[in-house]
C-alpha cells in the first residue's frame, strides 16, 4: 500500500485504475482491495482489518484502492465474500455458469478410459493459455490419465481447427507455464473412447532426460543470489590466495612498489562511524598501514541500484572515521573508493570510480589456492563471464521465455538488455536508455526509453524541463510487456511535488503542454488506434500498448519499430511547431 503524499499543498491518493494501472487522484478511494487475492471490498471490511491487525506490511504491502466499484471489476478484482456477501454469490453463480460452459463433456462417449479430471489446476491453467491464444472463449480443457512416462496430460479441444501456428504457439506457452517440464502435442484421435474434434490435441508432459541447467557451489549452497556471498569469497581469497591478492592489486589502483608490501589486509563490512548498521557500511575495505593506503569498494550484483552509500563514504569525514577505526594514517591522496557493478555502472558519487567484476573474474584466472577457494573463485568467474557474454534471443524465440531464463548472475535487467539490442533505431534520430522503476506493489520493473533531442527540454532557472519519450516497461510481478508515451517533467516529478516545489502555475503549463500533444494524437486517433495504441490520458500518460503475452521475439521487434514510428511522426510534427530544443 503506498500512503498519501502531503508535501504541504494538498493530499494526493494512488488508486488503481481500471486498467490495473496506478494513478494519483486527489480524492480518496472508496473501496479496498488485495492485489495478491485480487479481491475488492469495503474500506471498513472486517476481513481487512483484521488482516492489516494480524499481520501487519506484510498484507498492506499488497493494499490498493479503487475509486468506484466499477473500476475494480473492470481491473479483474471480485468482491469481498465477506462485506460484499451478495455481489460474491452473484459473482460465484456467474463464474459457475462460465466453467459449465468451457467444461461441457457432454460430446465425450462413455468407454474404458477413466473420466477425463474437470478444473484441475492443471486444466483450469492451460484454459487461461487457450484463452491468451486466442483458441476460443470456450476451448475444453481437461485433464487425461497418464500413460508410461507422463506426469501431466491435458486434453485441448478448441471450437475450431487448431492451425500449425497455433500448435507451435500452444506448445511454447506450456513449456513456460509448467517450468521444468517437457511438453509434446499430439492430435486428439488415437485417444481410445475418447470422442474428440478434428482440431483436439492431447499435451503430454514428462521429466527432461537432461537438465540444461547446470549448478555449481552457490546454487547447492543456497546462496545464489545473495550479494555478501561473493564480497565474503573476495575477502577470504584475498586474505588465503596470494596469487588472486597479487593480481586484484593493481586493478584497485595500487602501485606495483605499494601491493608488494606484506601488510596489505581487507576488512568485510567495516563501520563508518560506530553504532551504523550494515547497510550504512562500506562491503569491502583493502588497506596497508605501511603504504598508508585504503582503497574503499562498495559492491552490487544488481547494477545500479543502492549507490546512495557512495556519497555518505566520500564525504572526507567519514573516510577520516574509517580510517581511525582501522589504525590507519593515509592521506587523502592515497584514499580510493570504487563501485563494483556487473555492467561498470557510474555511481552518483563522482570520488567512486566504476570497476566491473570482468576483474574479479581476471584476478581468480591467476588464484594459485588448491583447495576450496579456488574452486569458489572460478565458479565465481564463470558466473561473471556468463553474464558478460549472455546471447541475445533467436528470431522464433517465445519472449517470454526468453526473459525467464536467468542462471547465475544474469538478471532481470541482463536479458531485457540484450533483448532490446536491436531495437535502438538509431538511424531514425532515438536517443536511447535502459532504467527500472519500483511502484510500489508492481515489483521491479526493467524499462526502456526512447525519445529524441527535439522532444527534449532541460531545466532552466526556477523552470522546470519537459521529456516526451516512448517506455517499454517489463512488469516483473505479472509479466506483462507494454509500451507507453509520456509526457513529463524533466527531471521527472510527481504531480503533487511539482506543485509542491513550483506552484500552480507551473502545473498549468505542464498540463497545457500535455493537452496540446494530445490534441495532435487525438486527431490521428484512429489509425493509431488502428496500429494498436489505446490513447490514455493521464498526468503523465498520453498512449498506451500491451504486447500478447505469448509473443515471438520477430514479431514482438517488428510490432515495436512500427508502433514507435507511426506515433514518432505525431511527435516530430508537434515539436517542429513548438520548437521544444
């Protein structure tokens, strides 16, 4: 649940739209709702409150509220059984006759073969898929005994003829559905006593022979994704590994005469100041009291994120602490901090300098230790190289599977890189970046932005800049693709602190700059909405796209350039005329 914001203006409340996006309104919501149980309700629910009593953020981190009752069953929220008892029933009743209708057996004769499983979770899953793929509202689909080597087999039987695309759509998507599984489509008629349609077809499942997935230390160890697990592994390599101490050296900047010294140590996780917890500390610190050096490494697996630490660790002071706290007398000429990234990302503190792993993973190249440090480290390496060198997707590739797949170090922002590669457009005048964004409740959401120097104005004076750009967002939590354009301030600002920090009249000329962009789009509105854009206005938000779910990544490329070109012409015309440079 995200709170009100008061920033001394007026209060501003998040409430889901009927989109299932979340919007700033300056009403409060009127109904409650659960976004994990997907369930609407009244504000003084019994239920909710005595969820929110008993257990705390952990339930309120999924609270959203909605602004009438319509927009949460327009969002898929159903009521409350417990507050909105009789809209439940009549609900319960609606979807009882909706399944006795996807679920009619009524054409199966009898025969010797056990009665096919009816709203499994299995069948009731592969529905959900049949629907996506556009199979039919009423494709059945249930769930068949199991034959020598199966352990899942479900029955599709579509309204119509499934065609080869679909049948290859079909067996993409159950492969992602059920992780882990191999999945093979077979036409429905060598069912025997089972009356089925020309266009049935049976899903058989079964255990992969081979495993494509290989573990090392850090998986069996459980440890897989948690960042101090590596910074510890550096710490005690150093410490026991002189070869990998000799190599990872100079990489920190040491002078060859310096890292020869006998007394150079490295310290996890040492205090700034003392009382700090552990988040406020630095991850690595390396020093020699002979040489009179420190070298300060704050570490992230996930790019990016968490180098707020980099500016308190750069203040003089703090180094000052710290190196009292070691014994140490260096002078700040011989002081060095480093940000350690997968992708040499920049800290926002310009004393850190970035330092990718690729040099951790040549120091382990030179570990002279036999035994389990060696071993660790070359794991390790091999994690690193992985993610460096992980392959953008083949043409025919399901998107989505595509993205699921992330062994070892390769994250969420590693494959929606490489699977955006090719979607630059450089030629055509975008500018391009990658980000994420964290919404409360939506979880961590990769984005990318594309958008022109035209479209551009910087902050000037008291004045605050505009950024029109197109955002493919990736929402990790639902798996959803979309694309959007918006027009913002820049840097960006929510609406209340845009308010907040310069008035109202600032407010107006955002929103008149939003409206006469949208006038442009509304007159094109229908072929964009031809092309496949919905137009959305919002505070920030003028069109929207949701890609298919089961999308291949050629066609997901190709759909995206022509929805950026058809809406970019739009734009370019309008920034031509305001001349927004």
């Amino acid at each position: 649940m995200a709170p009100p914001v008061d920033h001394g203006a007026r209060k501003t409340y998040w409430l889901l739209g009927p989109d299932g996006h979340r919007v700033e309104s300056t009403t409060p919501g009127t109904l409650g709702g659960n976004a994990r149980a997907k369930i609407y309700g009244r504000l003084d629910c019994g239920s909710a409150l005595a969820a929110i009593r008993d257990h705390g953020e952990a339930y309120t981190q999924h609270r959203v509220f909605f602004a009438d009752e319509e927009a949460a069953v327009a969002a898929g929220y159903r009521p409350c059984g417990n507050c909105m008892r009789d809209r439940f029933v009549a609900w319960r009743e609606s979807q009882s006759r909706v399944l006795s209708e996807a679920n009619d057996v009524s054409w199966r004769n009898a025969s010797h073969v056990d009665r096919p499983a009816e709203n499994t979770a299995a069948a009731d899953a592969a529905h959900e898929i049949a629907k996506e793929l556009d199979l039919g509202e009423k494709t059945g689909v249930w769930q068949l005994p199991l034959r020598d080597d199966e352990v899942l087999r479900l029955l599709f039987d579509p309204p119509g003829a499934i065609t080869d695309a679909s049948k290859g759509d079909l067996s993409d998507a159950l492969s992602d559905a059920f992780d882990g599984l191999d999945v093979t489509l077979a036409a429905a008629e060598p069912l025997t006593g089972i009356k089925a349609r020309p266009g049935a077809f049976v899903a058989s499942f079964s255990i992969p022979k081979v495993s494509s997935v290989s573990l090392d230390a850090f998986d069996l160890l459980g440890i897989s994704h948690r960042e101090d697990s590596y910074t510890t592994l550096v710490a005690r390599a150093f410490a026991h590994d002189a070869g990998f101490r000799a190599a990872l050296l100079p990489a920190l900047g040491v002078p060859a005469t310096a890292a020869a010294e006998a007394d150079w140590m490295c310290r996890l996780r040492v205090g700034v100041t003392p009382g700090e917890d552990e988040k406020s500390v630095p991850d690595l610190v390396f020093f020699s009291r002979q040489a009179r050096q420190i070298v300060i490494v704050e570490a992230k697996i996930h790019a990016g994120e968490g180098d707020r630490q980099t500016m308190r660790y750069a203040v003089p002071q703090a180094r000052a602490k710290l190196c009292l706290r070691l014994g140490l007398d260096a002078p700040e000429s011989n002081q060095r901090g480093f940000f350690l990234t997968l992708d040499g990302t920049p800290p926002r503190s310009s004393w850190f300098r970035p330092l990718r792993w690729t040099v951790v993973a040549d120091a382990a190249a030179a570990s002279t230790h036999p035994d389990t440090v060696g071993l660790l480290l070359r794991e390790l390496a091999a994690r690193i190289r992985e993610h460096d060198a992980w392959p953008p997707p083949e043409p025919a590739t399901p998107v989505l599977r595509y993205l699921h797949r992330r062994p070892g170090l390769v994250t969420e922002a590693v494959v929606f890189h490489r699977l955006l590669d090719a979607a630059r457009m450089p030629d055509e005048g975008f500018v391009t970046s990658h980000g994420h964004t964290a919404n409360p409740g939506c979880g961590y959401i990769p984005l990318f932005k594309w958008s022109k120097p035209s479209w551009e104005r910087r902050r000037s004076g008291g004045n605050p800049g505009m950024s029109v750009h197109f955002e493919l967002q990736w929402n990790t939590a639902t798996d959803g693709l979309a694309i959007y354009l918006h027009c913002e301030t820049n840097p960006y600002l929510s609406k209340s602190d845009l308010q907040a920090k310069h008035g109202d009249a600032a407010l107006k000329e955002h929103a008149a700059v939003q409206d006469e962009l949208f006038v442009e789009l509304a007159r094109r509105g229908e072929a964009l909405e031809a092309a496949g854009w919905t137009l959305r206005r919002g505070y920030n938000m003028l069109a929207s796209h949701k890609f298919p779910r089961f999308i291949r990544v050629d066609d997901f490329r190709a759909g995206l350039r022509d929805l950026l070109r058809v809406v970019a012409a739009v734009v370019d015309g309008w920034a031509q005329r305001r001349a927004v440079t």
